[in-house]
C-alpha cells in the first residue's frame, strides 16, 4: 500500500479542484410535482459526500426516481438545520412527502423496502430468520468491522482537506487493522460470492463509497490487490462496477 | 468528567480483581438436551464482555434460555477458531442447533425475531414503513453516533488493561465529541421516551453496555448530568434498571 501523506494530500486537492471546474451541482429549488401525484423524493446532501453517494447507489439500484437538495459546506451546521432536519448536523436526509430520514444506512434500507418491487431485488433478502441473520451480520459487519476504511480516508484525506496534518503513524495503525480485517473478508467471500450469500445485498453496496476512495484517491491496493486476497478483489472489482455506482462515483446528479 | 488515567487504570484493575474474586465463569461442556426437544441456545463469549452483555441482556429481555460457553483471553485468536468460528476472532458468537451467528448486533436482532412473541414485547417494532425507518435511524445511531463512547472505553480502560497507555488528548479529544453527540440525543429525546418512539427498541438496549462503563467504571458524568441533559440522565437512568441489565452487568451467568 503507498499512502504518502503528500500523496494523499495531492491526489485529494486534485480530486476536489476537478469537481470545482466541473461546476457545483446546480441549486434545486422547484419540486416537479402535479396534482394527485406523490411528490418526489428529496435527497438533501452533498453530490461529492460519501454518504450522499451511499444512498444515491441504493436509490439507482431500486430506480426510484429523486432530486438532489444540494447541502454543502457549513449549512449543516447551522441551529436551525440542527433543530428541524438532523439533529447531529449531518447529511444526507431524505424527505418523502413530508417524512424526513436520517442516517444512511436507514435511508437505504428505507428505499430498498418502499421499492421492493422494482429494480434490483433481493437487496434486503426475503428469507427465513437464518438468511436474515446473515444479511444482518453483513450490515453490521459493514458498520464495525470496515470501520478502519472510515477513519482512514478521514486522517488522510478530510483531515488534511480541513486544515489539519495527516498523522503518518495513525495511517499505517489503521492500514495495518484493516488489512486484518480483509483477510477475514477474504475467508467469507471465499465461500459465498456476496458477504451475505450469493447475491448482492445492501450490505455489499454499503460499503462501496469508502472502498473506491481507498482505493482511487488514496491509491491504497487493500481491496484490488489479486495475489494477497483474492475473494475481495474479486467482490471490489464486481460491486464498484455496477452502474448505480458509476452512476454517483463522480457527483450524485441534481437529479434521477 | 472526570478521567485521569491514574483512576481509570486503577478503577478498572479493581473492577477486574473483584471479578477474579467472585470466581470464573464455569466452564460449560455438556449440553442440556433431551430427545425431541430443540437444544438450547448457546452463547460463546466472555462473562465480562460489552459485546456478549449486549447479547445477553437481550437474551433476558426475550425470556430466551441459553448456555454461555467460556471463549476467554486469547481463545478466540486462534486460527482455528478463526476458520470455524468467527473469522475476525471475536467473541460472541450464538450457536443455535448448528447455526452459527455473529456481530453482537445481528445475533440481539436474531433473538428478538425469533422469540418474537415472548418476553419484552415490541424490542423491533411491528409497524409500517415510516415507523421501521425511525427503528433503523435508531439502530444506526448506537453503531455510528455513539461510537466515541465504545472509542473512549478503550482509550481510558481497555488499552491500559493491555498494557498500553491511555493518552489523555485522544480522551479529551472522544470526551468532547460524544458530549456534542448527546446534546443531539438530548434533542431526540425530549421528543419521545425512547429513540425510536415511546416504546423501548433494540436501538436503545443495545447502547447500555458502554453507557454503563462510561458511568460506572470511567466515572463520566456525560450521560448522567441531568443539568445539562436531562433527557439523556432520564433515558440512561430507565435503561440501565432493566432487569436484563441488573441480570448481567456483574458478569453474564453461566445459564439462564
């Protein structure tokens, strides 16, 4: 893995500076909605956000239609935002109808379950109580054991991007424990071909937006890297390809 | 707050030798079973673990049976436990009748299912799709908002326990950042009793055992302050008298 902290610093001022010459995402203030027709969904967030992606992926899995309520900078921080859309001054929300959900992951499986009829099915699997406590332990898994993923594109990009100095020392330590990790992830994907079975849940598309930033703007070869895990490449290279993914990997679109 | 390393390391040195005191868990080998009848519920872990106390207080929640079967110290290290038991080497894992469960999260949510009509009723709830998002913000919440809460009780207990050193920069550091997490919950719960609504859930439960650490071991005030955040002090003061909890906080039972 090369993961310079000068490298890191560069390739993120790069990333960010290309997105600027493509021009922030447009300002959506009109919804397009006609009589006796269900407003559309709103996505408030950041089209570059990993969590606003997360929940754009699942959105473009299940083909449900949505515009995007830009949120960027310091907007979510305001007392008033704090009080009326999410209390830990976070995005994304979404707004359906007058219904308002936080945190990304509830948001995606709330998609996938209002949606469950189109687009790609079996996101959240239809099964017994066993299957369903593999899909649980795949999500949980995505929200603990894939943690180091986080906290490393957070000391060696946002960290730095916010005016702070990416600690080499922190970056190896969470490298280190995430390769552990991965070796795990290697053993289950080398039994099933998805970490819940053999088809794709919202748990493999969970962990899509932090594995293509390790991985394209970190240029960490954790999760391509064929020789030392050969299951999570595989998994990498299949989940990062989907068109949901292709779809928001750039920005997530003003609207779908 | 109030956390010196000095205290927290004897603190939790104390705590450790009164457990000593009070003997080790029993080693369980044989299993309670009769012809035509399912074998109880087995649960692999330690009796002073957050991660198997989460279980657990599920577990008595849902009025379940089970058999705790020692995994302690560096029993779950092992490569063969890793191939067949829980490939990331850790404890808990449920067992029941050749089924094979882990993360501490999916196995409370496996027994909640399961033994849906027993026991503590509503623990995930049975509503429409508007109240199951409100359930998977809330479950979204423990793993992701209060995760400096489980960040902290390493730096101040575990870490020190293994010989580390607990850096008081990186505790004042999570201190500050899970004080601003709690006004939020603070906000959340000055609107409903509990996270998800008036009804206790999974969600709420599954934050008790670092809630109690932070308070009882660490000597934190964050969750008890009622001057600051009564709602917080109100809602750790419920969840923390449940009988599930008195049941296990002093170490899990070799059965029940």
């Amino acid at each position: 893995m090369h993961l310079s902290p000068l490298k890191q610093r560069h390739s993120y001022f790069e990333f960010i500076s290309n997105l600027t010459r493509l021009g922030k995402p447009p300002l959506v203030t009109t919804t397009t909605t006609t009589p006796n027709e269900t407003p559309m969904l709103k996505l408030h967030g950041d089209a570059r956000s990993t969590c606003t992606k997360r929940v754009a992926t699942i959105l473009f899995e299940k083909a449900a239609h949505f515009e995007l309520v830009p949120v960027v900078g310091a907007a979510s921080k305001s007392a008033e935002y704090k009080a009326t859309m999410q209390p830990f001054g976070q995005i994304p929300v979404l707004e359906d109808d007058g219904y308002f959900l936080y945190e990304s992951r509830a948001i995606g499986r709330y998609i996938a379950e209002k949606y469950r009829d189109q687009g790609t099915m079996g996101l959240i699997p239809n099964g017994d109580l066993k299957e369903m406590g593999r899909f649980e332990c795949a999500l949980s898994m995505e929200a603990t054991q894939f943690l180091p993923a986080e906290l490393l594109a957070y000391e060696a990009a946002f960290k730095p991007f916010k005016g702070g100095k990416t600690d080499p020392a922190e970056v190896a330590r969470l490298t280190s424990e995430l390769a552990a990790k991965l070796d795990a992830y290697d053993q289950i994907l080398g039994k099933t071909k998805y970490l819940a079975g053999d088809s794709i849940t919202l748990a493999d598309l969970y962990h899509i937006p932090y594995a293509d930033m390790l991985t394209n703007l970190l240029k960490s070869d954790l999760l391509t890297n064929e020789a030392a895990r050969p299951n999570v490449a595989r998994w990498y290279h299949d989940i990062t390809s989907r068109p949901s993914w292709l779809a928001v990997k750039n920005g997530v679109p003003a609207s779908a």
